[in-house]
C-alpha cells in the first residue's frame, strides 16, 4: 500500500469516527480532496484510490490539471476567492465553486454557464467570525442572496461554505444554525443540501456540527510546497 492509499484509507477512517460519535451516517459526509500545489501525478494516483472530487484554489494551476487530466472522471471543485474576470473559465471547466459571496459573480457564472452543460453547483462563502483577512459574505447578508441567487437558471445554489478562525468551533455550530433558518429563502428548497466546512485539523468538530463535506489537503497530499 502506497503513502497515498493508506493516507486516503486513514482521513475516510476518521470520517466515519467522527460521523459514529456523532451519530450520523457516514453517507451524509463527502470527502473533497484539496489537490492545491500538488502535481496532477499526484491527483492521478490519489484517483485510483477511489477518490473523485478534488478542489483547486489557483484557477491557472487548476485549468492546467483538467486539461492534463481530462481522461479522468474528475469532479473539479474551485474552492479559492472567485474574481469578476475569472468567473467564464469556472463557469466553463468546473462541476462547483464554492467561494461565491456577492450577487454578480453568481449571476456571471450563470450566464458564462452553457445551456449544454448541467448546472453549477455553488455555495455562498460566508464569512461566519468577522475574520478581516477573510473572504466571505456577511452572515446578515445571507438570506437575501439566497433569495436571489437560487432564481437562477444555469447555477444551483446547494449551500454554504465557512472557513472559520483555529479552534473557533462554535463558528461550525453558528453555520448550522444560519444553514438551516435561511432554507426557507430558497427557490428550490430541495437543492439546499451543503455545508462545506472543515479541515484537516478540525474536520471531526465540523462534523459534529452537521458539515456535509470536509475539505482536506495537509492529511491526503502531506505539506503543501508554495515556492512551486
């Protein structure tokens, strides 16, 4: 067994612990394998794990990996800030985006969505603890965008994705709240399906806390190089 596999064996290990002690099914928990600065050698090897979702932060490393890796049946998440002149190449090349936090961008990748395609999945990033370094819509503005952005058409709005502050897991628990009190907003009610938090080091407090999908890079791929 390669480092790979036993390190993808060993994060859904720890997922279905942490879904047990919480009493959910582990079923209700993807998996979404943060690939940023990893080569695509690595990806391709990571995919013959079984793993299927991964989620790139950098849109020109990401575009250079599906090209590299179109053979694959990859389900490619962006996951890094989204700017108004990247938004046609997302809207183009990737399955979810998940860093959507402003009505414009929403409505640009529904437009640069070809009719052709299936509609993209998204999630309002929500800056959940007043980080000043984070990206992220304001918890308050929430319930309206949720108003308009699931009116739509070539976009589905399927949640809410938080990066919270180290060790601040009540965020996770104030996600949950805000995920479940704006449902109600949604235009097609039955799309809102996803909370997007939790990472390596905190996945099992986010899961606890009722996340749907746990991002994690450091515990699949090893330390990340940015100087490549």
């Amino acid at each position: 067994m390669n480092d790979l596999t036993q390190a993808h064996k060993i994060v859904l290990e720890q997922i279905k612990q942490a879904c047990q002690i919480a009493q959910r099914d582990v079923q209700e928990v993807q998996l979404l394998a943060v690939s940023k600065t990893h080569p695509s050698e690595m990806l391709k090897a990571m995919y013959e794990t079984g793993q299927r979702a991964f989620g790139e932060n950098y849109l020109q490393e990401a575009l250079d990996k599906i090209e590299q890796l179109q053979d694959l049946d990859i389900e490619w998440h962006f996951i890094g800030h989204v700017q108004r002149n990247k938004t046609k190449h997302l809207a183009e090349k990737f399955t979810w985006v998940h860093g959507v936090d402003r009505l414009i961008i929403a409505e640009r990748l529904s437009s640069q969505r070809t009719a052709a395609q299936t509609p993209l999945n998204i999630c309002l990033q929500v800056n959940i603890d007043a980080q000043d370094t984070k990206d992220g819509c304001q918890p308050t503005e929430v319930t309206e965008l949720v108003t308009q952005i699931s009116q739509l058409p070539h976009v589905r709005l399927r949640g809410l994705m938080v990066i919270p502050a180290p060790n601040n897991t009540q965020a996770f628990t104030d996600a949950k709240t805000l995920f479940e009190r704006v449902k109600v907003q949604h235009a097609h009610p039955e799309d809102w399906d996803t909370l997007s938090m939790g990472m390596s080091s905190d996945m099992t407090e986010a899961i606890a806390a009722g996340s749907t999908m746990v991002r994690v890079g450091t515990a699949l791929f090893g330390t990340r190089d940015y100087s490549k």
